[in-house]
C-alpha cells in the first residue's frame, strides 16, 4: 500500500493531482506499482512550515473523506503530517504501508528549508518508522502546474518500491515550475542554503494588542553546482537524499579533544 499526505490540506490541488497520478500509474503500470492501493491520509487544513510537530495535548480526530471521480479513499486528520503518517503506520491501515509520498507541495523545499516543512517532515516521520519515503516539492507559488511533479513522483516512486532506499534514508524532490519537455533533466544533489530575508510586519489588532506577522522573501543567490537549490535554478529536477543522522563526524575528533569526559568530581563542584 502507497500513503499520500502533505502539509498544505487534504483538499489541496497538488494533492489532488498527486492522487490521480498515482491511481493512474497503479492502474497502468507495469512492474512493482501495478496493482497498488492508495490511501491518502492527510491533514484536515493547511499545517504549512509546521515543521516536525507532534500532537499530543488534545486528541486527534479523523474523518473519512471521499474524492470526486476517485476511488482511492482518504482520511482527514485533525492534526500534522506527522500525526497523520503516525496515526497512519500505527492505527489506521488496514495492512502495511510499502510506501509514503508527501507532496505536491506549492513552493520549493530547498535546502535548510527541510527543517520547516511539513511535507519533507511527514516523509521524514515515514523514513523514522521504517517505511521508504518520498517528498516532493514544487518550485513554483503562484498559479502552479502540478503535472510533471506528480507524474514524476509517480515515476520515481516505482523505482524506489523496486530498488529501495537505504534505512533511515528518504528522498527530497523539488521540480521546475514548467513543462516537462521543457525541464532539463534530473540531477541528483546535496542540500544548498536556501536563505530568505525574513522580516515582520507589527500590527496592532482590534483590542490594541500588538502582533506581529512573519512575511520575506527566498533571495536569489547562486549556489554551488551539485546542490538542490542551483538544480532548481537550472531547470532540472532535483533528487536529494537525505538520512536522518544530523550527526557532524568530521567534527567527532575535535570535540572529543576538549576533554569534556574529563568533568566531574571537583569540576562538578564550582
């Protein structure tokens, strides 16, 4: 079974053309997405750059949801895309998940934005509890096509079910805003910087209390050729993995000449 989620609702446009991909591509295909069930279980509204977060104050609740001309069922959940893809594994499918794709997202998860992103959050989450996963991303915010992305997505999501991914490993994908016989290929990348200049605009609300709202803009720097934010630039699809370890081991030996082992006895007295 294949999971679809995202951070930008359930009844998001990528999401959307995502499903139908999917549906197609299970229904069409040869080798190991033929024959398929889809599943979607997504959040009930927009949870967008909610990064990692978890619900665990008030409860969850879910809905069952059906699509216009789809057969393919889906969930609403009153929460993440990483509750949903917990709640998912744990709870709700009837039998294992093979597979979880988060997208299409609206806007480019470049870079340093994996740590915001909802979408690349539920695949990481996926990528946690041991199932493959997939984020994709589409680099465009307005008036978005999410054609090629999902049928790419699709594409790639074969091969990933047929050659899989190392554990604890996912892949990022972030696809050109255009046609795709005008895309220059896929490229396989590291992580950039992808930098915005973030500023806040300071209101005051009907009461008289001040609040502020984050608003800014990606900057458009050049990056060094093999990363995901050139790729982008350069009009290729963008394939990133990424693995869980944040673990900086080049840096392992210098820390480690700090004598911090060394704390303890009188030291813990000052």
């Amino acid at each position: 079974m294949i999971m679809l989620t995202n951070d930008d609702g359930i009844n998001a446009d990528g999401l959307a053309a995502l499903r139908e991909a999917f549906a197609a591509a299970t229904k069409t295909a040869q080798g190991p997405l033929s024959g398929q069930k889809i599943v979607v279980v997504a959040p009930d509204s927009e949870r967008s750059a909610c990064g990692h977060s978890l619900t665990w104050l008030v409860p969850l609740h879910v809905d069952d949801v059906s699509f216009p001309h789809s057969d393919v069922p889906g969930v609403a959940v009153t929460g993440t895309p990483v509750d949903c893809v917990k709640l998912a594994v744990r709870m709700l499918s009837p039998r294992k998940i093979d597979l979880v794709v988060a997208g299409v997202n609206r806007g480019p998860n470049l870079g340093t934005d994996i740590f915001y992103s909802g979408t690349v959050s539920g695949a990481i989450e996926a990528a946690i509890l041991g199932v493959p996963a997939i984020a994709v991303s589409l680099g465009a915010l307005e008036s978005p096509d999410y054609t090629a992305a999902a049928r790419f997505a699709a594409y790639l999501a074969g091969e990933v079910l047929a050659r899989g991914l190392p554990a604890g490993t996912l892949l990022n994908v972030n696809v050109p805003a255009m046609p795709a016989e005008e895309m220059a290929g896929v490229a396989v990348t590291r992580l950039g910087v992808h930098r915005w200049e973030d500023t806040y605009v300071k209101r005051q609300d009907p009461r008289g209390r001040t609040y502020y709202w984050l608003t800014g803009h990606a900057l458009d720097e050049r990056e060094a050729p093999g990363t995901d934010v050139q790729a982008l630039r350069d009009n290729l699809i963008s394939v990133t993995p990424i693995h869980l370890d944040l673990t900086a081991h080049d840096f392992l030996p210098q820390l480690e000449s700090w004598g911090l082992s060394d704390w303890g006895g009188a030291h813990a007295k000052v």
